[in-house]
C-alpha cells in the first residue's frame, strides 16, 4: 500500500522535543491549534503519531486522511 497523505490537528503549540521527530511533516500553526501535514507509510505511523501526542499530553482535535493527488497515482487499467 502507497504512502497515503494526513492532517492532523492538536490544540495548542506543539513542544520543541516533538517537531524534532517531525522533520517530514510540515508544521503550521493556526492558533489555537497547530497543523501537521504529510504522508505517513502505513497505518502504524499514524498510530505511532497519535500515541506519541496523547503521551505529552497534548489535546488531539482531528486525523484525516487526505485524498490521492490527481496525476500523482498511476491510472487504472479497466480492460482486463
């Protein structure tokens, strides 16, 4: 399974030690929340992601899983 793109949305700034660990997700911050976006390999790092937000302390609002760019997945071959 592809890499598949997310956003995720925390209350509040995320701490310094985290964003280090980061360093592949862009970091917005719209308070009073901040933003993260990117892909993650698989569903693992996603659950890996969120424990490691709930183990700071801080306040998960939303994950979502953003749809495929169009041009980026190759097409569908339908004749078979």
């Amino acid at each position: 399974m592809p890499e598949a793109t997310y956003q995720v949305r925390v209350s509040g700034v995320i701490p310094a030690e985290l964003l280090k660990e980061l360093q592949d997700l862009t970091v917005s911050v719209e308070p009073p929340e901040t933003v993260l976006h990117g892909s993650l390999p698989d569903q693992s790092a996603v659950v890996g992601l969120i424990s490691r937000i709930h183990g700071l302390g801080l306040r998960l609002i939303e994950v979502r899983r953003l749809p495929p760019e169009e041009g980026l997945e190759p097409p569908r071959d339908f004749t078979r």
